[in-house]
C-alpha cells in the first residue's frame, strides 16, 4: 500500500513536470515582439489560450499535495525526504511557470495596446494635417472695413497657436514612434515615417506663419489709416471750434484779438491741406487690401473730410473782413471814452482827497483835536461847491458817447459812480460837522455829569465801617482828576463861547463852581479815612510774617509725600520710603509747635482766624494720610521680608533633595536598592507638606506683587516661575524614580519570599518530608484533584490584579495643577476604589476553595500583592486629601477683606500660623506609616492607619 501511494505521487509530478515544461515552450516560442502586427496579434491569441489553461495547472498542483500529504503519511522518514524534495521542486517549478505565464501574456498585450492607441493618434495627426491644409490653401479674402480685417486677423493667430500648440503632440507622437519602432521593428513607424511626419508639420506651420503676417501688415496699415483719419478729424473739430469761439457774439476779445486768431486759424488751414494730401496718398494703399464696398466707403469718408476743410476756409476769409470793418469804428469810440475816463479819474483823486481830510481815526478824540476836525469840515464845504462845474462837462461827455454803437454802459456806470461819491463826501462833510458840534458840547459837559455820578460812590465809601486803603487811594486820585477838569472849564470861555452860545454859557459856568466846592469837601473826608486805615494795617503785619512760612512748609510736606507714594522696586527701596516717611512725621510734629505759637496772634481777628483754621484742618489732613502711609509701607515691607523668608527655606529644600535623589541613583546593590526605597518614601513623603509651604509662597508672592512696581512684579512673576519649574521637576524625578524601582522589586521580593518558604519548609522536622502515613497520601490526592480548579482562580485573580497595579501607575505618573485636573485624579481614585470590594470576595473565594494551600509561594505572592495595591490607594486618596486642603488654605489666604472685616482680617492672619502648624504635625502623624520598609507589618494588616501600637516585624507578611 506504500509503495502504491509513492508510485501515484510519482507519476502525478512526472505528469506535471512533463506539462509545465510544454507549457514553457510555448511560451517561449511566442515571446517575441517583433514583426508585423498580424504576427503579434497571433501571439497574443496564443498566450491567451495558454493564461486559458492556468487553472488546469493549478488543479495538478492540488492532485500532487494530496498524493504528497497521503504518501508522506505511510513511508518512513528515510524517504519522506525525497517525498519533500520533489514536492519542493515542482512547486517551484509550478511558480516559475505561473510566473512567466503572466509575464508574457501582459508584455505582449501591452505592446498590441501600445501600438493600437499609436496607429489611433496617428490617424488624428494626419486628419488634423488635411483638415489644417484646406483650412490655409485658399486664397485671403478682402475685407469690408477694419475690423472686419481684425477679426480675421484674430482668426489667423487662432489658426497659428493650434498648429504651435500641435507640435507638443508630434513630439510626443514620434517618441511613441520611436519607442514603439524599438520593441516590433515594424517599417510602418521607421525613421522615414517619423521624417514624412515632421515635414508635413511644418509645411502646415510655415504657411499659417505666412498668412498670419501678411494679414498683421493689412492691419497695421488700415489702422495707421484710421487713426491719421481720427487725428485729422479730431484736427478739423478742434479748428472749427476756435472758429466759433472768434465768430460768436458771447466773446469779449477785441476785434484786435480776434483777427490774430483768424490769422492763425488760416495758417492751420493750409497746412491741414497738406495732411489731406497725405491721406489721400494712404487711402490709395489700403484701398488695394480692402474689398470694393469698403473702398467707396473710404472714398466718400475722405471727400467729406476735403468738404470741410473747404468750408472752414470760407468762413475764415468771411469773418477776417468784417472784424476789419469793426475795428476802424473801435478807434475813435475809444479814444473819446479814454478822455471821458481821465476826467473821472481827476474828479475822484479829488474828491478822495477831501474826503481823506476829513477822517477822523479811530478812538474816542481829545478836546484840541474835536476843535481841529470842526473846523476841517467847514473848509471842505468851500471846496465841494467849486466841484460842481466839473460835474455838469462830464455828462456832456458821455452824450457824445451815446453816438456809437458800442456799448457805453460801463462809461455811464462810471459818470454815476463819481456823482454818487460827490454826492458821499457833501453828505459826510455835513454830517461830521454837525456831529463833531454834539460831542463838543458833551465835551465840555461831561466833568459835571461825572462829578455827579462818582458823589454818591464816595459818600458810600465813607459810610463804610471798615474800607479798603485801596478804595481810599484810589477816591483821592479821581478827585485829584476832578479838580483838574473842572478848573479847565473855567478857563475856555471863549471857545465855550463859539460853540454852545452866549446864552448857555453863564449858567453852565455857575454848575462847575458849585461842583468844586463839593469836590473840596469830599476830598477832606477821604483823607481823614486814609489816616485811620493805615494804622490798623501796622497791627497785621506780624500775623504776615508768620502765616506764610506756615503755608509753604505745609506745601514742601505734601509735595514729599506725594512723592512717596509710588510703590518701589525692591525690599531695600521699601525700607528706604518707610524711613523717609518717619522723617516727614518729624517734620510734620516741628510744624505743629509753629502753629500753635502763630495762633495766639489771631484772637481778634476773624479773617485770620478762619485762614488759621483752613491750615489746621489741611495739617489734620496731611497727618492722617501720613500714618495710614507709614502703615501700608510697615505692612508691605514685613509680607516682602517674610515672602524672601519661605521662597529661599523652599529653594534649599528642593536643591537638598535634588542631591539626595541624584545620591539614592548612583548607589548600588541589592541592600542598598532597599535602603534607598526607604528614603525616596521618606522624600517622597516630605512632598505634601512642601507643597502647601509652595501654595503659601505663591500667596505671599501675589501680594507682594499687587504693592510692587511693574518691574518688581516681574521679577517676583520669575521667581515663583522657577520655583513652580524646579517643584515640577523634582517631582517627577522622584516620581519616575520610585515608579522604575517598584516596577523592579516584586522579582527581588519573590525570590526573598521563595527562599523564605524554602527556610520554612527545611525547617520542619524531617518525619515530614517521608511521611507514609495512608491517610496523609489520601489528602495528598485531594489536594491534587482541586489543583487545577485553584490554578484556574488564582491566574484570573493575577490577571485582574496585575490590570488594576497598572491603572494606578498611570494615574500616580500625573501631577495634577489646576482645579480641573485635580478632580479628574479624585474621580479616577475613587473608581479603583470601587474595584476593591470585587477584588476582595476574588480573594477569599480563591482561599475558601483551598484553605491549605495558604503555604504555597504562589498563593503567599498573591496576598503580598493584593495587600501592596490596597496600601498604594489608601495612601493616593490621603495625599489627595491633603493637597485639596491645602488649596483651601491657600485660598483663604489670598482673599482681601475689608470695611467692617478688617480686624477680623487680621485676627485670622495671626492665628493661621498656628493653624498650619497643628495641620502639618496632623498629617505627619498620617503619613509616619509609610517611613517603614514596604514589607512590615503595617501594610499588610489591617491596623495600617491606627495610632495603636502594632509589631515592627521587617520582613515578608507571616501570613
């Protein structure tokens, strides 16, 4: 039967061998690309058929892996490897020819496609070639007007950037040629081919080439055409323009401006008949490329444009001999008007004169000088009536005028105006007279109407019970002026005379008599006043002489303490404004003592007595601010002091640890790996406490910054930077340290536990270990039918412990900051938490199933373990605890009270001190369990967070 199997499976690789090897020649005699596309068409049918009959092969393969897995199955191992051998060639063999199968059915497909979309864009080429060449052979077309010619233009380069645009294409196409002539060697795609195709292009470029630049040269020159034409049309409005501006009436030119510019127009109009020459000659060329509509087109366009020239001309001449015709009756009407004009001129420099004479400037005038207008006016009224026969020739003047046929309006205006200012000066000169006569008379009036208004002012004074020296002086100077005034009057009688009448004079005369001897009695009244006056002023001249310097010092005092109330940089510049502070108190307490010896001057006086109140009340005022200053700066200078205290006690502490730390890194060994456990959990402990001395230090430095200048603030802002830098650091150094080194102790501590358990065993008494007691073999038994059940517990329990070791690493690896985080890490602890129960009834089933089994090292690693994470989340929650109170604290701290709970603000600020002390000495007490080795008895019984007294056993749990 063996035998049979290895025949069959012979025979059934013989078979394939012998059909693959056919199926390679095939392949290899169609695995040419060359010749004809017929013949690699017939290739291509052939590797189709051959790819047809893969799955056959395939099906040969699976025959022999069945007989090979049925004849390895029942021969021996001396020939299983023959059996493999063969197996392991005719696969490969079975692969090669899959492979070459694919290979040469996809090469040849690919070149019948290749050449098949290479015959596809040939066959495009050379139908855009003969499209292209019916396009360009006929002849062009004459067009109608010049766009038409920029249309066809447009459609030329249009014509010209396809063909550029279809060299890309015979590039690529010859490449293709080129490639594809490189893998068939066809004649159809030679070189020659590729030539012919290349020298039908560009006959095709040059052509469109050609016609595109002829038709860019009829362009041009029918646009040079139009745009002369435009100019020349542009040219003739431009002159027809200036025509009418000298032709129309609205002008104001002369008739001498006016032929000026017909002159000029005229040389323009000649030379326009050269540019019409020009054009002509122009329209002659293009008329040659345009098509015969387009010609008349243009010929009439140019006759019109000669028509108009022509009558521009005409009216030129028309214009330039009638303006000729004006101009002669211009001459004599102006010469008669320049004469009219130079007499009214002469009349008003006459007139402005007198007029001239007769101002009176500006300001109120002295009496000498009212005398001299007044008698100005009477003269000038002589003066104006001889003017009056110049008036009369002027308007025989301009009746002459009214002869032409020009306009005489201005000329009239001018006649008007003269009379019109002739008419002013008569008007003024009688006014002013008259005028200047009233305020003569209020002249010589007024001393008396004054007199009798400055009387009752003075008897006022006089009544007063204590005038100013002042008012006094200044009563006895205006009589002094009174006096004057009315001793004047009496002296111009005739002047007084010649204005106000003899009649009026006698009886003004008595008033002024009468007024000076009233004048006489007041002015002795005054003076008795003034004596008395300055008696009383000789009693205040001493309160003077104190007040002021009390005033000033005052003012030096507030202006040094104005000074000081911008907040300084540092400690040293605090301490220097306290102690200038302390100074201005001295200061302020030496001033006191002046004013009190300045108030004894001003008992009778209540003027001095209410200035004397304003300076106390400012003194009061000033003192009151001061203390309240000297106070914020002792308060701000003892929260610096002490921010500088606790900053640099916690800078040493964490430079100390950080030397600790790196020194627990550098030590050795196994012994010394334990010690070093020890005293980063004493560190590590030391943690919570230094961080509520971290949160008192970011406190004080909020306050010292709020009473700080910006760069002090700064500073401070830097400091506490560092430090949160440093903390953060340090941290995690210990941190990651403790996590590496818990991660490498329990393989240490389960081989002290298994040499401990070897101990226990050896020490036993010896009976033990060859007990042939039937009874103890039984038990025996039963301890090895539950063994597999308690295997099965006690590796789930394992797997779930080791699950739940590995959440609380990762959490304890984060160090939580803001309020946020904080309560994810306590929602996070308290879910572990939860797990506890669970894990504990794992426990106790796996110690129900097998109460004995307490012995074993495996089940004694599990308790050790278990009672490891208990421990590790008791402790993560108590920090927890702690760090949160100390957030509080510190948040009590930073609150600012004020108004009614100021010494409630400060018996809490005194009795916090001693309040952190009770908390700190509180969780040392908690947090002295985890000074012990990790393996004593108080993590691994149920007293770990008693104060009662427990064993000190060092060494794995006795359980």
């Amino acid at each position: 039967m063996t035998q049979q199997l290895q025949d069959e499976f012979d025979s059934s690789v013989e078979n394939a061998e012998a059909w693959m090897k056919a199926i390679q020649e095939r392949l290899r005699i169609n695995d040419n690309t060359k010749g004809p596309r017929s013949a690699l068409e017939a290739r291509l049918r052939e590797t189709e058929k051959i790819r047809a009959l893969e799955p056959e092969g395939s099906l040969k393969m699976d025959l022999i892996l069945v007989k090979a897995d049925a004849a390895l199955r029942s021969i021996s191992e001396d020939k299983r490897h023959e059996v493999l051998s063969k197996l392991k060639d005719i696969k490969a063999l079975w692969e090669e020819t899959a492979i070459y199968i694919t290979h040469c059915h996809s090469r040849i497909e690919w070149v019948w496609l290749h050449w098949s979309e290479y015959l596809k864009a040939q066959d495009e080429f050379y139908s855009w070639i003969h499209n292209m060449r019916v396009t360009l052979e006929p002849d062009i077309e004459l067009q109608l007007g010049l766009k038409e010619k920029q249309w066809q233009l447009s459609h030329a380069q249009v014509l010209q950037n396809d063909v550029l645009n279809q060299s890309v294409l015979l590039e690529r196409l010859l490449e293709e040629a080129a490639s594809l002539f490189s893998r068939i060697g066809d004649p159809s795609i030679d070189e020659d081919a590729q030539k012919k195709m290349r020298v039908e292009y560009e006959g095709i470029r040059q052509e469109a080439q050609n016609r595109v630049k002829l038709l860019e040269t009829i362009t041009k020159e029918h646009e040079q055409y139009s745009a002369n034409v435009n100019q020349f049309q542009s040219w003739l409005n431009g002159v027809t323009e200036r025509l009418n501006c000298c032709i129309g009436e609205a002008t104001k030119s002369s008739a001498e401006d006016k032929l000026k510019a017909l002159k000029e127009i005229a040389k323009d109009i000649r030379n326009g008949g050269k540019k019409w020459k020009h054009l002509e000659n122009q329209c002659a060329e293009v008329i040659q490329n345009t098509s015969p509509l387009g010609s008349a087109r243009l010929k009439d366009e140019l006759e019109e444009l000669r028509k108009a020239l022509e009558k521009l001309k005409l009216r030129s001449s028309e214009e330039e001999e009638r303006l000729l015709k004006i101009q002669q009756s211009e001459s004599a009407y102006e010469s008669q008007a320049r004469q009219l004009e130079t007499d009214i001129q002469k009349l008003r420099k006459d007139l402005q004169r007198l007029e001239n004479d007769l101002d009176p400037g500006e300001g109120e005038k002295t009496e000498d000088e009212l005398v001299t207008l007044w008698r100005k006016c009477n003269a000038t009224r002589a003066a104006l009536a001889a003017e009056e026969s110049k008036i009369e020739r002027l308007k025989a003047q301009l009746k002459e005028l009214l002869r032409f046929s020009q306009d005489v309006q201005p000329h009239a205006e001018s006649v008007v105006s003269a009379l019109h200012q002739y008419q002013s000066v008569r008007g003024k000169t009688s006014k002013m007279s008259s005028d200047t006569e009233t305020k003569l008379r209020r002249l010589f009036q007024n001393p008396l109407q004054s007199f009798e208004q400055w009387k009752p002012s003075v008897q006022m004074l006089l009544e007063t019970p204590e005038p100013e020296l002042a008012h006094i002086e200044a009563a006895l100077a205006e009589s002094s002026q009174f006096k004057e005034k009315l001793m004047m009057l009496q002296l111009k009688k005739d002047l007084l005379n010649n204005v106000l009448g003899e009649e009026k004079v006698e009886p003004f005369l008595q008033e002024v008599a009468e007024a000076s001897k009233e004048r006489e009695i007041l002015h002795k009244s005054l003076l008795q006043s003034k004596s008395k006056l300055q008696n009383l002023i000789l009693q205040h001249k001493n309160f003077d002489a104190g007040f002021a310097p009390l005033q000033k010092k005052l003012s030096a005092i507030k202006a040094k303490l104005d000074l000081e109330k911008e907040p300084r940089p540092d400690l040293l510049g605090k301490k220097t404004q306290l102690q200038r502070l302390q100074m201005i108190q001295d200061d302020l307490a030496e001033l006191a003592i002046h004013m009190e010896e300045v108030e004894k001057l001003v008992q009778s006086n209540t003027t001095h007595r209410h200035e004397m109140n304003q300076l106390s009340s400012d003194f009061q005022a000033l003192k009151r601010s001061l203390e309240m200053m000297i106070q914020q700066s002792e308060d701000h200078v003892q929260k610096h002091w002490a921010y500088n205290d606790k900053l640099s006690d916690l800078q040493q502490w964490i430079s100390v640890t950080r030397e600790k730390i790196d020194s627990c890194q550098d030590a050795d060994g196994e012994q010394s790996t334990e010690g070093r456990l020890e005293d980063l959990e004493r560190l590590l402990a030391e943690f919570l406490d230094k961080e509520i001395q971290l949160h008192l230090v970011e406190a004080h430095g909020q306050q010292v910054m709020e009473n700080s200048s910006p760069e002090e603030t700064a500073h401070v802002q830097a400091e506490l930077d560092q430090l949160k830098e440093s903390w953060k650091s340090l941290k995690e150094m210990a941190t990651g340290l403790l996590k590496q080194w818990q991660l490498n102790r329990p393989v240490a501590d389960k081989k002290k536990k298994r040499a401990f358990m070897d101990s226990r065993w050896m020490s036993r008494p010896a009976f033990h270990l060859f007990d042939a007691d039937p009874s103890h073999k039984q038990e025996k038994m039963g301890e090895g039918q539950s063994t597999s059940s308690h295997l099965k517990l006690l590796q789930d329990f394992e797997e779930w412990l080791q699950g739940e070791n590995t959440k609380l690493a990762k959490i304890l690896a984060g160090t939580p900051s803001s309020t946020e985080e904080i309560e994810a890490y306590q929602s996070k602890l308290e879910e572990l938490q939860s797990h506890v129960p669970h894990g504990q009834h794992l426990f106790e089933n796996l110690l129900h199933l097998h109460p004995v089994i307490g012995t074993s090292e495996d089940l004694e690693d599990v308790r050790y373990q278990w009672m490891l994470h208990k421990s590790k989340l008791r402790e993560a929650l108590g920090s927890l605890s702690c760090v949160l109170l100390s957030r509080s604290l510190v948040c009590v701290l930073q609150r600012r009270s004020g108004g009614v709970c100021s010494y409630l603000h400060r018996v809490c600020r005194a009795a916090l001190p001693l309040q952190l002390l009770l908390l700190l000495l509180l969780l040392l007490a908690f947090l002295l369990p985890l000074a012990e080795h990790s393996h004593s008895c108080t993590l691994a019984n149920n007293f770990a967070r008693s104060f009662k007294l427990m064993l000190t056993y060092q060494g794995p749990p006795p359980t």
